[in-house]
C-alpha cells in the first residue's frame, strides 16, 4: 500500500512556473531558444513553462532510460530518442523533472556539447541537491527538495501517477 502526502500545490507550482518564465524570456531577450524536453517526466512541466516564456522558442524532446521501475538509479543510462531539431549554432535549454544523482544530465550534457549549440543551460522542476553522485550545475531550478521520492505533475514511479496536478511525496509501504 502507498501512502502519499502533498508537497507542491498546483498553485505553488504555477507561481513558480510563471517566475521562470519571466526570469528566462528575460535572460534570453532578444534570442531565440530550443527548449528540450527529456520524457516522459518533464512533459508536464515543459508544457506549462514554455507558455510562460515570453520569446520565439522550438521545442524538441529526448528520451533516456535509466531507472525502470526501481526509485533507486542503478547508475546505467541508455538513449532510447535523440533531437530532430539541428542545435548547433543555437541557444538551448534542456528540461527536467528531477535531478536526482546528475548522471542523467551530465550525460545529456556531454551529448549536446557535441552538438557545438552556441549556449547549454538547464532547467529543473525539482532540485535534489544533496543526492548528487556527479556534479552538475542547474542554471534554474523550481524547487530544491532533500529527500524522498516524488510523483505527479508528470514524475512518476513505475509509470504511475504521472496525471496529478500537484506533486506528492510517496511513502513506500517498506521505507
Ligand atoms: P539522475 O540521473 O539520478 O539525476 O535521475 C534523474 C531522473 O530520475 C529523473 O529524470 C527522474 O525521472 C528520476 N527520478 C529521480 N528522483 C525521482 C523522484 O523522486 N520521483 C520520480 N522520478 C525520479
Ligand atoms: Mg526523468
């Protein structure tokens, strides 16, 4: 049996969401940005943040696999959907749910830098800051959390709970 408790409201998620928007039309005024999702977990979060921002953007997903259905990282990552957009040249922005150990967007960093784009940041809905196995700067960051696993609003576990408007902290029977 999984018990869970709210942690961010949808109202709490909108605000922040909206102040993103404002501080990244901001940072990039005057450019044009590739917002790049990686699924399924930022879909969500990617589709409301990039109607909060203010500039001509395009939009591209990937998909990596790292976690199956454990809420543990077994530190192994696969690239199951690269771009379709060409980046070189341009000012990206990657999306993510959660950055958890860093390995998945140290990864996808490495991978983009290849691409020669003319600027690489990240965006994060969720922060663990602690959990950090590899270093890896978030240039914006939702929320900083410490510690738990997380679902909704697009995170999920074992492929649930991904359709909640608000993010819950699950608490597994066995923790
Ligand atoms: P990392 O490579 O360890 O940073 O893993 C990040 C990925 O793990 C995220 O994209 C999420 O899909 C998943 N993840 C990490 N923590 C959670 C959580 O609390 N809830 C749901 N997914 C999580
Ligand atoms: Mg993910």
């Amino acid at each position: 049996m999984q018990d869970k408790e709210i942690i961010l409201s949808r109202e709490t998620i909108a605000q922040r969401v909206r102040e993103l928007g404002k501080i990244i039309s901001h940072d990039y005024a005057g450019k044009k940005l590739v917002v790049i999702g990686i699924l399924k977990g930022a879909v969500i979060f990617m589709a409301d943040l990039v109607r909060e921002i203010d500039l001509p953007v395009e939009i591209d997903f990937v998909r990596v696999f790292s976690y199956g259905a454990s809420s543990t990282s077994c530190g192994e990552i696969r690239f199951t959907k690269d771009i379709e957009l060409s980046i070189a040249g341009k000012d990206v922005l990657i999306v993510e749910d959660i950055v958890d150990t860093g390995r998945t967007l140290a990864y996808l960093r490495d991978v983009f830098t290849c691409h020669e784009p003319n600027s690489l940041r990240i965006c994060a809905l969720i922060d663990k800051k602690e959990r950090r196995d590899v270093p890896v700067w978030v240039d914006y960051v939702g929320f900083d959390v410490k510690e738990g696993f997380l679902v909704g609003y697009g995170l999920d576990h074992a492929e649930q709970h991904r359709h909640y408007p608000d993010v819950y902290h699950l608490k597994m029977s066995n923790s």
